[in-house]
C-alpha cells in the first residue's frame, strides 16, 4: 500500500501499524540525514557512502596504523599496569613494597625468626595497601581504562573498511594519497557498528600524552604523534556528538531504532595489582621458608651423617617425584623425610638397639622404674624399616602402587578422567609414607627421652634410676658415658631433622613428645 494511503488509514481508525511507525522512522531519519553537519558523509537517496566518509576514516588510520602494528596488547602486559601504578602511587609508598624483595627480607633472617620475619613481611605490606588512596586507585584504574579504549579503537581494521571504498590503499602505506568512491551501505553497516563500539568511549580530556608515554616505555616503541592525536581525536568526538554514523546505521539497516553500544571494559587494576603482588609476597616467603629449612636439614645431616648420605630408596624419592611435579600433581610429598628416616634406622639402628637392650637387661633399676617402652621399640623399628622397604618395592611398575599409576598415566591421554586418579593415587601414597614417617620420627623419640633420661641419672652424683651403672660400664661394649652422650646427640639431631618434616606434612604439633633439649 502506498504510504500517503496508509497514513489516510491511520487518521480513520486512529491505529498505526508497526510498518507505519518505522517508514514514520525512516522519513524522518532522512529529513535529519539532511541536515546534519556531516551529511556529506551519506548519501540517503543510495544509501551510499560518500568519499568524504572514507577520508574520514583514513585520517584515523593515518594516525593509529603504526600504533596498530607495535602497540595492540600492550594495555594488558604486567610491564604497562607497573608503570601506570608506579606514575600514580607516590614514591615513598612504594618504597615500602620495595623493602619486601627476596634480598631485603634474608638480611632479615636469624635462625629461627622465620616466622617473625613472615609476621612483619605481611604487616608491612598490609600497611603499604592502607597507603594507596582511593584517589591513586581510580586514577590507576582510569588510566588502564583508557589504555585499553585506545588499543580497541587502534586495532579496529580500518584497512578493510578503506578498502570497500577502492581498492588502490595499500595496507600501512599511510603517506599514500589514495582515491577513494562511494561505497554500498549494506556492505559497511556492520563495520560502522563495530567502529563506534570503540570509538564512543573516547574522551578528548584525558591525559593521552601520558598513556602513550606510558605505553613507549613499556615497549620501547614510539607509535603516536601526540599533535596528530589530537587534532584527529577532536575530529572523532565531534562526528560521533553529531551522530552522522548513527543515522546512517539507522537508515541502511531501515531500522529507526537502533542504538549503538560501546567499550565497557573497565577493571579494578590496583585491586588486581595488589592481589597479584600479596601472591608475589606469599610466594617469596613461601620460599624463604623452605629455603632455610633446606639449610636446616642440610646442616642437621652434616651433623648427624657427617656427609649428605646417598638415598636409601629407590622409586620414592624426590627425584622420581619430579615427574610428577612437573605435570602440576603433588609428586612424591614426604620422598625427603622418609630417605632420612630408611637411611638413620640403616646406620644408627643396631648402635641404639644394642644401647636400649644393655638398658633394659642389664640394668638394675629402684622399683617401679624399669623405662617399659624401650622394650619393643627396636623391634617397632625393624618393623618400620621392613614396611618402609616394601613400600618403596610397590612403586615399581608391577607393584601395587606402581601398577596403578602407570595405567593411570598411560590411559590419561585419552581418558581425561585419568588425570584425577593419578592425584587421588598419589594421595594414598603419600598418605602411606606419612605414616611409616611419624611411626619411625615417634619410635625414636621415646627412645631419645629414655636415653636422655637414663644419662641424666648415670651423670647425677645420686642415681634415682639405675642401680648398677658401674656393672654396666664392664658390660658395656664402649665407654658408657661416651656412647649415652653421642647417642643423646644424634637422637636430638634426628629428632629436629623430623620435626621439620613432621611439620611440612601438616601434623599437629605435638606428635613428636620428645623432652630434647
């Protein structure tokens, strides 16, 4: 129907169709098309872009393409977001996260004041994120904000949008005097939505001088003109206040409607930055302390062994953990600690078992005072050792716990659900390991506080509780003086190598009830 004679029909019956309203739309949009500033631009008759429009457009490549090649993803780079936090924190903020480096916090760092060291670490830092206002977190989060308006309005492909105009542009030749014709709106529409998508967000006000300085420092590329921003950007704000593309939009689409959306990317940098920095610190500390326990073990197996002994198992040790590791799975957990034990039991265990076996039937002790534990403890630990070397044997690929992993393993590739039964294995091997640890680290230290207790009474002026120690220096197979102290002191030296590894195996306090001192 011919739209006067619709219209007539709308004033009879007083109902305008949906059709109605939006050729209403249209008619309009061409009236406004027609006045606008920018109707150069678009040519409503057509529905063609017009040369000027392309002019338009390649004056903004002229002064992004160079951006478009070095700068795009900068925005997102740690390099960029340090040096925007660095512009807006003040100097002597940051001078406090500057005192919790690796290097600051070892010259902190005692024998045992790890964890005050860790105390103070965390306090200073909690004390730096108090320093930063509100004002540096939003001009830090601004200034992102707009880094990344920039780099989304830059990477918008200018080239292909140029070239639905002619086909002489040459893609980066910005110095190129380049003739351009009208061109079909259908087949620019959806880019002229995707350009206003980045372009909306712009603002002339914002201290552009500073963010591309920012961005030259963060790659070492100068890619912007700050004069010829300037000038075009003042351009782009003023097209997109009037409209124009809008309209345009509007009218090749014949879609009256239609309402442009734009950037919105805003984040929390500083919030992000600081959580990201609190990991930094929690990692550097996390690392500090095993740090110093390493030098602590190291110091204690020097003490205890003489020389770092070679590894008494052979599949459940750190190394053969590595595999693990390096996939992202927990790996072997107590490998260390459980070495240590096999090795100490190897070495000092018929020493100390001939000691508890003269203390225990040679001795004569007052009444009620017979030190009943040291009894089984050798055998307790005979024990341990055997289910320690049988444990280590399941590993192997046709053993219990290494059959298991290896089907896992070799079934992982195409089974994704392989990968939680390698970790829950390893968890049952671990948790396996971690009882031969705190069984063999317990045994042990009731066998140190027996001994410590009995040359306590051999060195008193007053034994309270062995009678004999003068039949025992006879039947002795050593001077019993030399073998109770040397023996005291490789218990107490073992006792402390195990608590460390106690400790890192998340067992309560206390486990380990040895009275060493």
């Amino acid at each position: 129907m011919p739209y006067f004679l619709e219209e007539i029909l709308a004033l009879i019956t007083g109902r305008s169709s949906p059709e109605l309203v939006r050729k209403r739309g249209i008619r309009k949009l061409k009236k406004t098309l027609g006045v606008n500033r920018y109707k150069r631009f678009y040519l409503p008759k057509n529905r063609e872009l017009t040369p000027a429009a392309a002019n338009f457009f390649y004056n903004i490549y002229r002064a992004v393409s160079a951006a478009q090649m070095n700068w795009i993803g900068v925005s997102a780079s740690p390099a960029f977001k340090n040096l925007v936090v660095e512009h807006f924190v003040p100097p002597d903020v940051l001078a406090m996260l500057n005192g919790l480096t690796v290097d600051q916090l070892s010259r902190g760092i005692l024998p045992g004041n790890i964890k005050e060291v860790t105390r103070k670490a965390r306090e200073e830092f909690q004390a730096f994120a108090r320093a930063i206002s509100r004002e540096t977190a939003e001009a830090v989060d601004s200034c992102c904000y707009y880094a990344q308006v920039f780099e989304q309005f830059a990477a918008f492909d200018y080239y292909f949008l140029l070239k639905k105009f002619g086909t002489s542009l040459r893609e980066y030749m910005v110095s190129d005097n380049p003739v351009f014709a009208q061109a079909k709106g259908h087949l620019v529409s959806g880019e002229l939505k995707d350009y206003l998508y980045v372009s909306i967000p712009l603002d002339p006000k914002q201290d552009w001088a500073l963010i591309f300085r920012l961005f030259t420092n963060a790659n070492g590329i100068d890619a912007v003109r700050t004069e010829h921003w300037y000038g075009m950007l003042t351009e782009v704000r003023d097209v997109n206040n009037a409209r124009i593309l809008e309209y345009m939009i509007r009218h090749i689409d014949v879609n009256p409607d239609w309402t442009p959306t734009s950037f919105q990317g805003r984040e929390p940098i500083m919030n992000l930055w600081l959580d990201a920095r609190r990991k930094e610190l929690d990692a550097t500390l996390e690392q500090l302390v095993r740090d110093q326990r390493s030098a602590q073990v190291g110091e204690l197996s020097r003490q205890i062994f003489g020389e770092e002994p070679d590894p008494l198992l052979i599949h459940y040790t750190p190394l053969s953990g590595e595999f693990f590791t390096s996939k992202g799975f927990a790996g072997f957990v107590h490998a260390e600690g459980l070495n240590y034990l096999a090795v100490f039991i190897a070495i000092f265990e018929r020493e100390i078992r001939e000691l508890c076996e003269l203390l225990v039937i040679r001795a004569v002790y007052a009444s009620n005072s017979r030190p009943q534990p040291l009894t089984d403890q050798s055998a307790i630990l005979t024990d341990v050792a055997r289910q320690i070397s049988l444990f280590d044997e399941s590993l192997q690929n046709d053993g219990k716990w290494g059959y298991r992993l290896y089907q896992a393993i070799t079934r992982s590739g195409q089974d994704r659900m392989m990968f939680r039964s390698i970790q829950d294995t390893l968890n049952l091997i671990n948790e396996e390991a971690q009882a031969y640890l705190v069984t063999g680290s317990q045994t042990f230290a009731v066998i140190q506080d027996a001994i410590i207790a009995a040359r306590r009474d051999y060195e008193s002026e007053q034994p309270q509780l062995v009678l004999n120690w003068q039949g025992l220096e006879l039947a002795a197979i050593r001077p019993l003086g030399e073998w109770l102290a040397v023996s005291t002191e490789k218990l107490t030296l073992f006792g402390g190598m195990m608590s460390l590894f106690i400790q890192d195996a998340g067992v309560p306090a206390g486990t380990l009830t040895s009275i060493a001192e």
